[in-house]
C-alpha cells in the first residue's frame, strides 16, 4: 500500500545518511540489499522511504515536523546496498470515527497499526515494490488493523550496546541493527 502519508520528491541522499536531526526516540541503522528474485544484487535501484516519528505521528499530522522529516530517496550502491541511519516508528492508529471505525468495532478489532518503516522500490527493468517494513518486538505485531503484516516483512531489531560495528555511519549507541533485502520482479521481456 502507497497509503495517505506519502510524499512524493523527498531529498535524494548518499547511502548511509543519517536522517534522526533532532528526532527523539531510538536509533536504528537500516540497511540490506536491492536484489532480484534470484538473489543477484541491483545496482542503481530507487529506495524511496517514509515513516512515523517516535510518537507515532507522520508529517502531516504533526507541524513540529518538517515535510521530509525522516524520508529520503537513496540510490542502491554498486553492489545494491542500501544504508541510514533513523529512529525506531511506534505503532499508531488508523481513523475510526467513520465507517472504518464500525466495521473494527463490528469485528471487534482494534484500530492499531503495528509499526513500520515504508518502502518504495524502483529500478528499470523491474516491477515497482510498495513495502513495509515490521520491527518484530511491536505490541501489535499479530493484530495490523488493515492485515499487511507478513512473515517476510517483519524484521529482527536487534539491540547494539556497542556502535563500533557501525563506524561507517554516525549512529549512537545504543541502537538496532536492521538488516533487511528488497527483492525486485523482473518484467518479462524488458
Ligand atoms: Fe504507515
């Protein structure tokens, strides 16, 4: 899903930026591979990137934050590696003083939505990926009001004490390290 909170034309950044400014909340170094469906990298692959701040709130529902606060466009390295440096998203949740909110209320679901980082993928010759990304340790892992969590799409958030592993990137510790590959679909005859 695109979802509501999309922007498009964020700044075009270097792999391994570091987007946390004055955003409070904990570090996280994001980083993996753009890969094809046989696992070759891609290089030059368009990773367009969004999420919420610590407290849940995206740009537009929040005018403390500026309108790329924590969203970039990174281009994949020659090797298709992607990097940033960010804060962990919280868990937030979906409107529901309309009709959505009686049909959660009919089916006695709750109307949170786990936290996610939100992924778009492009590169030529290759099928758009629209993705998120789940951090594994959310409250709401197993309940996503709108159902778009998948195995494939919850991520390990593993806990660094120590930043030393991350030299390359200005990341304090303490921070998670995420690891995670995009893969891409071939367009047939392209
Ligand atoms: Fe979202």
């Amino acid at each position: 899903m695109l979802g509501p909170f999309y922007i498009a034309g964020a700044p075009i950044v270097a792999v391994g930026t570091n987007l946390v400014g004055d955003n409070r909340g904990e570090r996280v170094l994001l980083h993996g591979r753009v890969l094809d469906t046989e696992g070759k990298p891609i290089a030059g692959a368009l990773l367009d990137f969004w999420q919420t701040n610590a407290d849940g709130l995206y740009v537009q529902q929040d005018p403390t934050q500026s309108t790329y606060n924590l969203r970039c466009r990174m281009a994949s390295d020659d090797e298709g590696r992607y990097a940033l440096v960010t804060v962990k998203p919280r868990h937030y949740s979906v409107p529901y003083d309309g009709p959505g909110g009686d049909l959660l209320r009919a089916a006695e679901r709750n109307a949170e939505r786990p936290a996610h980082f939100h992924v778009l993928v492009t590169a030529p010759g290759h099928k758009r990926l629209v993705t998120e990304v789940f951090p594994d340790d959310d409250p709401f892992i197993d309940e996503d009001a709108v159902f778009a969590v998948r195995q494939t799409l919850v991520a390990h958030f593993e806990r660094k004490s120590d930043a030393s592993a991350a030299a390359p990137y200005e990341v304090e510790a303490p921070y998670c390290d995420v690891n995670f590959d995009f893969r891409l679909e071939a367009i047939e005859g392209a």
